[in-house]
C-alpha cells in the first residue's frame, strides 16, 4: 500500500510527511516527525493530552487522521515558545506549579493559549468549561485554571 | 484485514462514486470523533475512509429562503459562531454544542451525531424537534428525509448501501417560535446523556400554542417522536394542565434500558421533567 504524501504547515514550517491512511496526526506528530511534545494519553479523544490546533481550531490529534493535515495549518506545542523565551502561559505554569508529572502540559498549555486568543478576559467558569477536555491526574486543577486566569490579567495589562 | 485507503474528494458526486466502487467497504469521516474511535478498537474494519471535508456542500451553512442549509460535517465550534442558526435555531445549535469537549467541538458534526446512531446522540432529539430535512444523495441520485426517519436502531440507520448525508435543511421559522434541547448528565460537562429532550414550538398573539413538536433521546432504541405530548400543547397557553399533559405523554412514550447511567424508572421520570423546561425554554424564547 502506497503511502500519502501529505504537504502542511507545522508550526509556521512548511513541512512535508509520508503516512498510512490510518495514522493519526499523533502517530505522524510523535513518530514520523519526532514533535513528541504532543502526548497520547487516551488515544480516544478523552484526555486532551494531544491537544493541537489544526486551521484555528482546538483538536485532538489522536482524533484526526494525519492525511487530514493536508493544506492545512497545525499549532503544537513545539511551536508555543519564541525561541528561547517561554510564552507567558509556560512561564505562568512554571510560576504557580500548575503542573506535577507533566503529562498533561503540554495538552492544557495549547487549549488555554486557544481560549485566550478568543477570549483574553475568561472568567473562572469560563476556563473549566474550555479545559474540560484536559484531565490531569496531578494538580487537581486549582493551579492550572488559577495560572490560566493570573496570565490572561497580565497579558491584558500589558497591552493596556 | 483489507489495505485502509484515504481519499478526499471535493464534490459530493466523487464521494458518492468512491462509495458505490467500495461496495460497502467504505466508511465516511466527517469530524472523526466516533469513527477515528471504532477504527482504533477495532470495531469497524473498512478499506476505504473518504473524508468529506473538503466538500463545499458538506462544510459551508446557507441561508436558504429565510431558513438554513448546514453541511454534515459543519462542525460544532463553527455552527455555535453562525450568529442565523444561533438567533433562529437556538436549541439545535445547543444541542450540537453539548457533545463533548472545547476539542471534540472542533470536529463533531450534526451528520456524525446522526449517522452514528446513538440512542443518545444529543443533536438528534433537537433536530428532529426542528423537523429538520436531510439532503441524502447516492448511486441514484438524490432524495430528502426527514431526521426522524434516518436512526432506525442502535448504530443503523435506513441509509441505502453507497447513500450519504450532505446537509440539513432548518425551514424558515414563523413568528413567536422558539425551541430548546435539554439534556441529563450526572455532572456538568463531559458526558453521554441520560435522557435528552428537544421541543420546537410555535404561539399565536394570544399566546396560545400553534404548533409544537417534541423527541426524547436515550429512552428508546432511537430517538423517540412524542405525538401526545405535543398534542398536550397545541391549543393551550402552556399552563399547568398542558404542562401535566406533556410530563405524562412523555413518561409513556419512554422505552429505555436499566444501565449504569440511569435505571428505567429514573429515566422515564426525567423525560417528563425535561420535556416540561425544554418547553418552557421554547416558550420565553418564542415570546421573544
């Protein structure tokens, strides 16, 4: 079986891969392109450890096949940081110890950077109900969400 | 096991040629979120997936002579920002929108929700309460159906071999009409409904109702239309009478299953109670 030549963007870089029809975006994420940042924890859509944005909208990638990202734009993990300069969501979760194992992260840091590109000023309930789809086993969220509220106030003043 | 191909092709007469050459053998990806899930189980085993997304018809919404046309694989983020749907159809976009995650919003579509088959797909009851009209297009040609008629069991619906979804028609709305979808879960977020219930309905100046239909969801092998309870409401100002009416034509159309979500007399009696605030939502709606 011949395999698809797929030709996207990750992370701002054009990029071309090879899969199967039946690899996910994960699969060709972690195994063909080694962006191994995105994790499977699930791999049935439940967990939102593989969280990516795929065309602007918030996905799981362990849900979409990689021959989907053909044409398309992907966000990951990889691509959050500028440079060696933490964006100020990572830099919040590194402050506020919003994370313990880590597994779930990289998951929650790319939702929470989608909501706050839609919505900059969410309320508590607000950024539940956004990362509802992320389970972490760890921190039983009260950091996480407070880290999320915390970086949103002050990228708003920043800008203020 | 058969080779999986992948193909997407970019009109609905290339899907539906693809799926006669497939002889059954293929299966249609819109969102993913329950296909991608029985690939990997291993439940289903096509040698053929046909990703309908870079379709024009299955992807776009249109207003059509006051009302809408919205494509299968609309996804759930992009119909909860269509500000028409939202304004005209409140409930079934509701619906749609209580699937799942932020994540599996991104990607779950009305034509996945209902060609899926769940008894418990949260789109449907508020789809057929919109007596939404599918677009179905297959070997010989095209055809309309009502929702109602598509989910026929648990993971069956009356689709013909090689025939796919391409979009539901949402009719234009009299004046002073309304519709709501109410699901049970036993939390807030993030799980598969205990019993739905969508009711679309329309008022006279007067208040009085005009016209209303009702559907409940997880209490049957499909999703229920519930004639009495409608009935209950046609005529009335949706006072406490009619409102018994209903909770009672709904707790009798119910034939649900005991399992770890709810028990049968536990499901029957929150069919009435959603039946009567779905109402009520519809109502405050229509009242405007």
């Amino acid at each position: 079986m011949a395999k698809i030549h797929v030709t996207t963007t990750i992370n701002g870089e054009p990029t071309e891969f090879l899969c199967e029809p039946q690899q996910t975006l994960l699969d060709v994420l972690r195994d063909e392109l080694r962006l191994t940042g995105s994790k499977e924890g699930c791999g049935t859509g439940d967990c939102g450890a593989c969280s990516v944005i795929l065309d602007g909208r918030l996905v799981c990638s362990c849900l979409a096949l990689g021959a989907e990202a053909e044409g398309q734009e992907v966000e990951t993990i990889e691509g959050m940081a500028d440079g060696d300069n933490f964006h100020p969501l990572q830099q919040k979760f590194l402050e506020g110890a919003a994370l313990q194992c880590g597994i779930c992260t990289p998951g929650f840091l790319i939702a929470a950077k989608s909501l706050l590109e839609r919505n900059p000023d969410p309320s508590e309930t607000e950024v539940r109900y956004w990362l509802a789809g992320n389970l972490c086993r760890c921190t039983g969220y009260d950091k996480i969400i407070r880290a999320v509220l915390e970086c949103a106030a002050d990228m708003r003043g920043n800008q203020a | 096991m058969n080779a999986l191909t992948y193909e997407s092709p970019d009109s609905v007469d290339e899907a539906v040629k693809l799926l006669a050459a497939a002889d059954g053998n293929a299966k249609l990806l819109a969102g993913g979120t329950d296909l991608l899930v029985q690939l990997r189980m291993g439940m289903i085993t096509p040698s053929l997936i046909i990703d309908v997304k870079k379709i024009s018809e299955t992807t776009v919404v249109k207003e059509v002579n006051g009302g809408y046309r919205v494509g299968a694989a609309v996804s759930g983020a992009v119909l909860g920002e269509h500000e028409g749907m939202k304004s005209a159809w409140p409930g079934v976009v509701e619906a749609l929108e209580l699937i799942g995650s932020t994540q599996i919003q991104g990607r779950a579509s009305m034509g996945g929700n209902l060609c899926n088959g769940s008894p418990a797909a949260d789109a449907v009851p508020a789809m057929i309460a919109a007596d939404a009209i599918c677009t179905i297009a297959g070997p010989n040609g095209r055809r309309e159906a009502r929702v109602e008629d598509i989910v026929i069991g648990p993971g069956v619906t009356s689709l013909e071999t090689g025939e796919m979804v391409v979009d539901f028609l949402f009719p234009a709305r009299p004046a002073r009409s309304g519709d709501a979808y109410l699901r049970f879960i036993p939390r807030t977020e993030m799980d598969i409904a205990v019993v739905g219930a969508g009711v679309s309905l329309t008022l006279d100046e007067a208040g009085v109702c005009t016209a209303a239909r009702l559907a409940l969801g997880a209490v049957a092998a499909t999703q229920l239309v519930v004639e009495d309870g409608a009935a209950a409401l046609i005529g009335s100002t949706l006072d406490d009478a009619a409102m018994a009416k209903l909770d009672a034509a709904a707790r009798a159309a119910c034939r649900p299953i005991d399992d770890k979500r709810g028990t049968i007399e536990y499901r029957t009696k929150v069919a009435g109670v959603l039946a009567r605030r779905a109402t009520k939502i519809a109502q405050q709606r229509a009242e405007g």
